[in-house]
C-alpha cells in the first residue's frame, strides 16, 4: 500500500507542454518554485497531486521494449537524480522536454508539468525518497465571493485548476532501482490518445508481484467461469455462482495459492481444469504476464476482486437470490401448469430482521 501523508515536498519545479504535433512549444522555467514560508501553498499541493494516489493499488515498473532499461527515458533521467548525478531542476526539464517529444497525437492538450521531490512516502510499510510527475490539461471557471463595506463584492477566475481533479500523474519510489522501481499512475482521461501518458511518455509494465498474480488468477478465473465454461458444459447461474464462491472462499482462506490444490478443490473437474489452463495460457501470452504455480496470496489483491465476484440470481423484476454456499440446497425446476421456471431452497432457519 503507498500512503504520503508523512510525506514532504523537497522540491518543485513548473514547465508547460504543448502539442508537437500542433507546432505548439514547451517552456521550462528557469527556477524551481520556492514553498518556504508558504503555510498554505504545500497543503493544497499535496491534497492535489497525491490524493488520487490514496486508491491506487496496482504498481508498475519501468521497461523498454529492447530489454534495456537506460534506454527508457524518464527511468534514466530518474535514476540520475536519484543518483545525484543530475539536479533535481535539471531532471524536472529533462523529462518536460521528453513528454513533448511524444505529445504528437493532434488531440493531446498542452498544459503545465509539476514535478516534485518528495521525503517520507510509505510504500508498502518502508519510507522512500520518491519524485512525482503530474500535468494539468483542464481548466474550469471559478466564482469568488468577498465581503466589501455594505457586502460582498463578485469576481471570477477563467482558467483556473480544480486541486480535486487531478488529469494525470505519477510516482517514482526509489527502490528496486535495477527492477525499474516501483511507479504509481494515474490517468483521468478516457480518450483513445490518452495512452500516451503510460505508455509513450513513461512505458510501464505491471510488477508481476503477489499482488498482481492474486488479482490476474482471480480476474482469469471470474471470465472463465462466466465466459469460456458455458462452451463444454451446460451450466445454470447457480453452478456458476457456486465455482466462483468456492474459489473466492479459497483465496479468502489459503494463504498460497497451489495450481494443482485449486484445480482439485474448486474447480474439480479434469475436464474443466484442462480448459481452464488453456484459458490460463491464453491470457499469459496476450498479456506477456505468465502464472507462478504456487505463490502467496495478497489479501487487498483478494479484498479489491470480492466485489466483482457476483453471488446474486436476478428472478424477472420479483426475486433475488442471494447464493453463499451449499449449491446442493438449492433446486431449479419448470412449473409445467403455471408455464414457469422455479427455484427450490432448503434451510434450517430463517434469520429474524
């Protein structure tokens, strides 16, 4: 988990970036920001650029498509500041100068770059030194009341920055420098050119970790089950919902996953275990994101996919079945003199609301 609010600001530099494509230019300014003495000022940037951060539980490295890691931009500008190689004004307009180079798609918006050096962020229970890169494309209109002799006075702002709405960011924690670190992102934009944030300016990869292998097996099963079963055997909703609760009951329970003990326990099925493993290897080539047969469970990675794990039947507008367990106590059938489909549930008490 990454938390900041131990965390202090060392440094802040601000560039603006415009679209290469649009013949528009960057402008680097020629000193870092100077936040001494302001008791306000690092407060609200720190509520605006690490904020969106406080969610965010995927973690990334750097990579480059060569295999060679100096080869990737604002991993090498990093590692030079990190270093001491660079200062940390220079590195601030190293990478500015990069994002330009690759904002070429006509509808990426020019807007200002922050970076920030930062002390104390936590990042999985160990306090690192880490940088942040973050860029405002949208401006908003703000109204601003003030009180004047007899009462308020009206003035507005045209372009202003809304601190809770942050477009896009990132954060380099140095550690694991020779894995690629480990980097945070945020993206708020959902247009199509907006990759060019993670994947042309920075080029990440996930971090192949406990956290990522919970989740992709989790995510990997859940489709399987709802998508890719239903093409061998001819399974009703509660069968599917009983395979995706004894899975979730698994990971909730075990503290290692083991392929062959899930294939036995949950799936049950050398039939559908066959299957699952091709569907398994599907994903591990189209995503470049191979499975560990055996590695440890990470309980948020488990935490985060429970609300994906559907455990309702939806009855027309009249019923909901809730299933969260015991597929044997529950019966479906056809009424043939009412004309319809039916449900038939068994239990020992009936819970007083």
């Amino acid at each position: 988990m990454f938390f900041h609010q131990d965390a202090t600001f060392q440094n802040l530099s601000i560039h603006h970036v415009g679209n290469k494509s649009n013949d528009e230019f960057y402008i680097l300014s020629e000193n870092p920001i100077d936040l001494n003495g302001d008791e306000i000022l690092p407060d609200l940037l720190m509520q605006y650029f690490m904020k969106p951060f406080a969610k965010v539980t995927e973690v990334y490295r750097f990579f480059h498509p060569n295999e060679e890691l100096e080869l990737n931009e604002v991993y090498h500008f990093s590692k030079k500041f990190f270093s001491g190689a660079i200062d940390f004004h220079e590195f601030s307009a190293q990478v500015t100068k990069h994002l330009y180079e690759v904002s070429d798609h006509p509808k990426i918006k020019g807007g200002e770059v922050y970076v920030v050096a930062l002390n104390n962020v936590q990042m999985e229970g160990e306090d690192h030194a880490a940088v942040g890169i973050f860029k405002s494309e949208n401006k908003e209109a703000y109204l601003k009341v003030y009180p004047e002799q007899g009462g308020f006075q009206l003035n507005y702002e045209q372009e202003a920055i809304n601190i809770n709405k942050l477009d896009k960011g990132v954060v380099i924690v140095n550690t694991e420098q020779e894995e690629g670190y480990k980097v945070l992102v945020v993206d708020q934009t959902n247009q199509s050119e907006a990759v060019y944030w993670k994947d042309n300016f920075l080029q990440l990869k996930s971090r192949n970790d406990a956290f990522q292998q919970t989740g992709n097996i989790m995510k990997v099963y859940k489709n399987f089950v709802n998508e890719k079963l239903d093409e061998v055997f001819e399974l009703e909703t509660a069968d599917k919902i009983d395979l995706l609760n004894r899975s979730m009951n698994y990971f909730k329970t075990k503290e290692t996953f083991d392929s062959a003990e899930f294939e036995e326990e949950v799936i049950a099925n050398p039939q559908a275990a066959s299957l699952f493993n091709d569907y398994k290897q599907a994903f591990e080539d189209e995503f470049d994101m191979p499975f560990q047969a055996n590695f440890v469970i990470a309980t948020p990675a488990v935490k985060k996919m429970a609300s994906s794990y559907k455990s309702v039947i939806k009855l027309d507008k009249n019923f909901h079945i809730y299933v969260h367990g015991k597929r044997e106590y529950l019966e479906q059938g056809y009424d043939e003199d009412k004309g319809m489909n039916y449900y038939k549930l068994y239990y020992e008490n009936e819970a007083q609301s």
